[in-house]
C-alpha cells in the first residue's frame, strides 16, 4: 500500500534538494525568499494546504479545517556575523565573498538547512495525512498512491622535469596549457619510465630500450585512480572512493561536477621503481576530486565539497518523519475513508515530531563536514603521524552572504618534496574548469538562471560564469584566496580562460541568445572587476574552440561554418576582431606549432541550409602570420560521420612534438557514411595514428599502431557515435626518439616509427 508512496517521497525531495545526475551543479537549499528570521519556522501553512475548508481528491470531498501556521523555530540556532555588507538575507547570491570568523559561521547554516529539509518534508506528510486518500487496488496492476514514512538514500546521490638517466635523448611529455605548470593525468613520462594509472593501479614500465620494455612494477591503489602528478622521485596519486565520473574536459554536453566522492591524494616515493612506498595519504571523506596542478615541487590540489552528502544524514540518525500514530492510522484506514484522527491530533503529532527531530539535528556533529580531512605521513619502517590540516579552525575559508550557495571548493598546496602541513583556501562555490599559471589558479563554474533556486543580486542575465581566482606564492605550497567576478555565458573549457600580466581574459557563449563574447577583468581588491569586453561574436553560433597567445585571441564558433576569429587585445579595455575567416566545419582544440601558425583538430561539416551535419574528423593548419587576414595552409580529414578521436575533445591526448614535427592522435575511423546524418558503421581503423606535419608540406601520414576490437569491415558499435563522444581504445601516446607508444588501458605497444606496423614490445597492463 505505501511502495508508490515512497517512490514519490524519493521524487519529491530529490526536486527539493537538487539531487541526481542531472542537476549535479544546482542549489541544494530550495527554500528561497525568507529573510533569516523567518528561515527556521513552523511546518504547517493554510494556504499550502487548502483552498477554503475543503479540498477534493477524486470527487471525494474532505473536510480541513483552518490550520494556522506556526512558530516553531529553535531559539538555538542563531545567524552567523560575518561582519558588515548584507547583513539581511535577501535570498539571492552574491559573487563577493568574505572571510569566516569561525567554523560555526558554516556549520550553523549548513544545520538550518538540514532542519528547513526535515520540516519540508514532514509538512508534505503531514498534508498527505491531512488529506487522506487512498484508492483500492483495482486488480489491474495499479499500486495506491501516497508517501513512505522512510526513504533510504545513498549518501553519494546527487551528485618535462629532467628525464631518468639512460633514457631516450628527446621525448614528448603531457600538454600542458601552461608551459612549466603541469597538469594532472593518467600518464606520465620522463623518456625512461612510463608512469600507467590503469584498471585500479599504478603500473610503471621500464621504457628504455623500446624493445625490451617491460613493468617493473604495479601498485594497488585505494579507491579508483582518475590522474597523477610526477616530479623527481615522487609520485602523487588522485583518486576516489566511489560513485568514478568521467572528467568534463569539453564542457559542450557535460558540466563538470567532480570525479567522484572521497578523495585520496597519495604521495610515492618512486626512487625505487620497482617497489614505490606510499610516504603520505590525504583524505576528503566527503570530497570530490576536480584537478591539480604541479609547479616545479609545489602541487594544487582542487576538491568540492558538495552539500549533498550532507543530507544523508537525515535518513541516518533516527529521524522519522511520520509520527508512530499516524502511521497507525494510515495502515488501518479503509480505501476513500479519512484517517481515523481528527485534524487536531494529527497536526500536534507532526508538530510533536518536528521538536524531536530539531533536537535531534542540533545534537548533530557537523565538524567533519567542515574539517573531516586527515593527513597521515608515512616511514618505511611502518610508523605514521597525522599532520594538522589546515582546515582544522576554519579561517581559511570564504563564503557568501546568500544562503543557498553552500558548496565549498578547496585549494590545497603541499610540497611533493616534503612532509609538512598542506595549505588551503577553501570558498563557498560549485565545481568549475581550473585554470592555472605560475603565479594565479583560476576556478569558472556556470550558473543558469532556470537550474537554480534563487538568483545573484544585481544580475539581469540568465547565465553567467562565476570566476574566482586564488594566489599561489613562488617557491611555496601557500594558497590564498584573492578575488572573484562574473561574466555573461559560459565558458567551454580551461582553454577559455588566460592570463597575461595582471588581466585575466575569458571567452564564453549566452547560449539562450547564441552570442558570443571575450571578457577582460582586473583585481580590485575582492573584486574581478570587468575593464574590457567584445560582445556580440558571431550571433547564432556557439565557441568551440579558444586559444590565448600573448596579446591575441583565437576563437572558434560554429553553426554552419568554422568562423575563426583572431582577437586583438593588446589594449584590454578595448578588445576587437582584426581578422577572422570562414571554412567548413569546426575546431575543438588548436595548439601553437610556433608563434605565427596554429594546428588544430575538429570535425568536418555539410551545409544544410540554416545548420550543418558534422562529419569526419579533420586536421588543419593555419596561418595566422597576417592576423587581419588569416589563411588555411592544409587540411586533411579522416573517415566518415561517426570517426572520433579522444585529441577532438581531451587536449592530453593530442601530441605534437615540435623537435620532430610529428603528431600521434589516437584514432576510430568509421568508413561508410554517405554525408548528411548518415553516419558511417563500418570500422576500418582503431589505434594511434602518426602524422609528419610541416607548415610547408601539411600532413604526411607515416602509419598507424592498430589496437582492433573486433574484425576491421565488420560493423562495430563504436561508430555511429555523437561528436562529443570518443570511442577510441588508446587513450594516449608518447614519442621516445624513433619510436612512439600507444597508450591504451590494456597495453602499451612500442613501434619504429620506421614500420609503424611492426610492434617491437609490447607491454601488458591488465
């Protein structure tokens, strides 16, 4: 009698708290518009409940008295001071951010709203009881309706230093956006070791001389790993316990929400290859890894902390939320009958129920929410202390005077080097792209108007991209938090981001208005105040691709045709178009081959009137030499509609190595597709495919390391696939001289580049 009821508590509250896959990023606190007085009240309102005295619910009519609202809130639960600005709780956002005094300046928000939760949701059993209704079972397979009295839920819803000596004399490492700041990966290379996160573990393999490669060894690792850092004799390992989510690099159809609940940072010491000693391990029990960076020994570590965790306690503390009596009732009332107790009793016994559980949650320790991290240093004779972290007195964190935005975002520095205390910066946000340089991390995260539940003060557009910016000292693991700003529309990816001297620059698209724009903004004080901006970019289209290169811009945008667009913005308050030029298809990544030509990959595209069906994969060079007048040198595109590359959409696949002028970029080629929507389902190539690319002479391609899945011809279900998602087994590639490796989760395969076919070694990773 009460399983559909459950069903429709679970959907209820998951609307309430903006739980689930698809609303990842919103607001958890849905209770907008009461100023902070009114924030913790009683739990019945007439007005929800009635219209008039009576209501119907299928032609039977159910008298209701008038209920008045009442004041119950908990004396005890008091507004933080965050010390001047809006002292009044408007019920809207506000960018500005200010430092907390102390941890209960979060953890007593954070317990209001688990209060406003519980109250939410015994009102809506409490009308359910109210209005009792229950049709029979008709025999015909319908279940009765109505709420359950529990819901159990899963606390994780919602949501090239130096090489080794004896090593290859040139070999490619990771591409970085940044050069010297190196960015997180599933691989890492040093032209002796290959350094493999794959199916659980750390695997590094002997890569020198390529045909006697072989693994020297493979580590388990704790949770599931998602990337690493190397420097030296040191190894950083990111990974998560559970609930693994794919990385939004391309945020096109993704938004980017974290890898995964409980983080694990864990530090090796690798000067022993074959036997790598973990020597520290910090752990967010409730955090979700987002990206790190490393700057010479110094590395930053992102993590969210979601809200929606929080909630879980709720169902996991001895919280009811149908009071025994009236569950009593509920399993004795006849079908179309009112619950055998009068509106009086019913309602003092939710109100009864509702005390009990504010005195509940009050008890509740909230502090490991706030500062729950732990770091633990490793000896190798097995002794282990704990370090201080630095979120233990909370004064490294910032928040915002609304309520709704409760999320926190942490920045953590340590020195890989070392074994001392980490430090944070932590601010109230959502997860973002991070951006970073040698002296500034950046973090963008998108706010939509419609997918929040109230709205930033002072705001007229319905998306926009929140920036904030933190400081990281030179030489040091320090981190503090800096400014923070706005602009309109939403930002692509870290590549939509830049820094040149003190203005940081960002390319974003309205997607509402299809436009397009280049923001420049300035420190001032707290503020990321705007002191430039191009509007109004190819009205229609949307970015698909952003470069910064010193005082220029280069954007992509696409509906019909590849409009790349070279942006002058050598006077930052006045940024303009010099040049701009149209070729079919679209750009998703473009790289420097040197200052004046950009190579770049991205898909081919057929004109069909007021749109365009996207095609095969292509590669192109430009000259941009004359940025008034830019020019397509060469261009080449691979297979049919359904062809996809993991380098189209994830730049750490995509390996240039300028010294030899070549390209790997691991490949899918569906063959077949007549043009238009037809999309090609015959797969006649799955591997790394290598190319000799010079300004003068374009593409030359040398041959292909081929890692089959199935029988080349036969059909496969890695064609047939949407842009935006790659299929291609090998995931990266290194050159080593004159050989270059494939890099899938299964193997490393090493080959000549002499006879791409003939796999000299190859090196199992299962």
């Amino acid at each position: 009698m009460r399983s559909t009821r459950i069903l429709l508590g679970i959907t209820g509250f998951l609307l309430i708290l903006g739980l689930g896959c698809a609303a990842q990023h919103e607001d958890r606190d849905a209770w907008a518009g009461q100023s902070d007085n009114d924030v913790i009240q009683g739990i019945f309102d007439t007005d929800a409940v009635t219209t008039g005295n009576d209501t119907r619910h299928n032609g039977t009519e159910v008298s209701i008295p008038d209920i008045p609202k009442r004041d119950l809130r908990p004396q005890e639960i008091q507004e933080p001071d965050f010390g001047g600005g809006n002292q009044g709780n408007t019920g809207r956002l506000t960018v500005a951010l200010r430092r907390a005094q102390k941890c209960s300046d979060i953890t007593e928000k954070w317990r209001r709203m688990l209060i406003n939760a519980m109250r939410d949701r015994l009102h809506d059993e409490w009308y359910s009881a109210a209005h009792w209704y229950e049709p029979c079972y008709n025999g015909g397979g319908d279940v009765a309706w109505g709420y359950g009295d529990t819901v159990a839920m899963d606390a994780s819803m919602g949501y090239s230093d130096t090489g080794s000596a004896g090593g290859a004399d040139s070999y490619s490492t990771t591409n970085n956006q940044v050069p010297g700041v190196d960015e997180a990966d599933i691989m890492k290379n040093d032209g002796k070791w290959i350094y493999v996160l794959a199916n659980g573990r750390l695997q590094i393999v002997d890569a020198w001389p390529p045909d006697q490669a072989h693994k020297v060894s493979d580590t388990p690792v704790q949770g599931t790993p998602v990337s690493m850092l190397t420097y030296k004799d040191r190894l950083t390992v990111f990974s998560v316990d559970q609930n693994y989510t794919p990385e939004c690099d391309y945020a096109y159809d993704c938004d980017v929400t974290g890898r995964g609940v409980g983080t694990r940072v864990t530090t090796y010491d690798i000067s022993d290859r074959g036997k790598p000693v973990r020597i520290r391990q910090t752990y967010l029990p409730q955090g979700h890894f987002v990206n790190a960076r490393r700057i010479g020994p110094q590395v930053y570590v992102v993590v969210f902390l979601p809200m929606d965790n929080l909630y879980s306690l709720l169902y996991s503390t001895g919280l009811k939320f149908v009071p025994d009596s009236v569950a009593a009732a509920e399993a004795s009332a006849q079908c179309e009958h009112p619950l055998d107790m009068s509106q009086d009793a019913i309602r003092q016994a939710f109100e009864d129920l509702y005390r009990k559980n504010v005195e509940i949650i009050n008890k509740m320790d909230l502090d490991s929410y706030v500062n729950g991290m732990s770091d633990t240093v490793y000896t190798r004779d097995g002794w282990s202390r704990h370090l201080k972290t630095p979120l233990d007195n909370c004064n490294a964190y910032y928040l915002s005077n609304g309520s709704r935005d409760m999320d926190l975002i942490a920045v953590l520095g340590f020195d890989i080097t070392k074994q001392e205390p980490l430090s944070a910066a932590v601010v109230r946000s959502k997860p973002g792209i991070v951006f970073a340089t040698h002296q500034s991390l950046y973090i963008s995260m998108w706010y939509n108007k419609y997918r929040e539940s109230d709205w930033f003060d002072g705001v007229n557009d319905s998306a926009l991209t929140v920036i904030h910016r933190f400081d990281l000292q030179p030489g040091t693991p320090d981190v503090t938090y800096h400014a923070s700003g706005w602009v309109p529309g939403h930002a692509l990816n870290q590549f939509s981001m830049d820094e040149q001297d003190e203005y940081v620059r960002i390319a974003t698209t309205v997607d509402w208005k299809r436009v397009s724009l280049v923001t420049v903004l300035k420190p001032d004080g707290r503020d990321l105040k705007v002191v430039g901006q191009l509007n109004n970019i190819a009205p229609g289209e949307d970015i698909r691709a952003v470069r910064f290169n010193g005082n220029l811009g280069f954007v992509v945008t696409f509906k019909k045709t590849d409009p790349l667009f070279v942006i002058d913005l050598s006077d930052p308050t006045k940024p303009k178009i010099k040049g701009k030029l149209k070729i079919p298809g679209y750009s998703t990544y473009m790289h420097f081959m040197d200052r004046n030509h950009l190579l770049s990959i991205g898909y081919d595209a057929q004109d069909e009137g007021n749109f365009a069906w996207f095609q095969g994969v292509q590669l192109q060079v430009f000259d941009v030499t004359n940025i008034t007048q830019p020019k397509l040198l060469h261009k080449t595109v691979i297979g049919t509609r359904g062809t996809a590359s993991e380098a189209a959409l994830h730049h750490l696949a995509f390996n240039y190595f300028k010294p030899k002028d070549l390209l790997a970029i691991p490949m899918v080629i569906c063959e077949g597709g007549q043009g238009g929507s037809d999309y090609g389902d015959y797969m006649t190539f799955n591997g790394l495919m290598v190319y000799h690319v010079t300004i003068d002479d374009g593409f030359k391609y040398l041959g292909g390391i081929a890692h089959d899945t199935g029988k080349a011809g036969d059909y496969n279900d890695r064609c047939g696939q949407w842009w935006s998602n790659s299929t291609s087994t090998v995931k990266r590639s290194i050159f080593l001289d004159d050989h270059v490796v494939s890099v899938a989760m299964d193997r490393l395969d090493f080959a000549p580049l002499s006879d791409l076919k003939h796999v000299e070694a190859s090196v199992s990773l299962r």
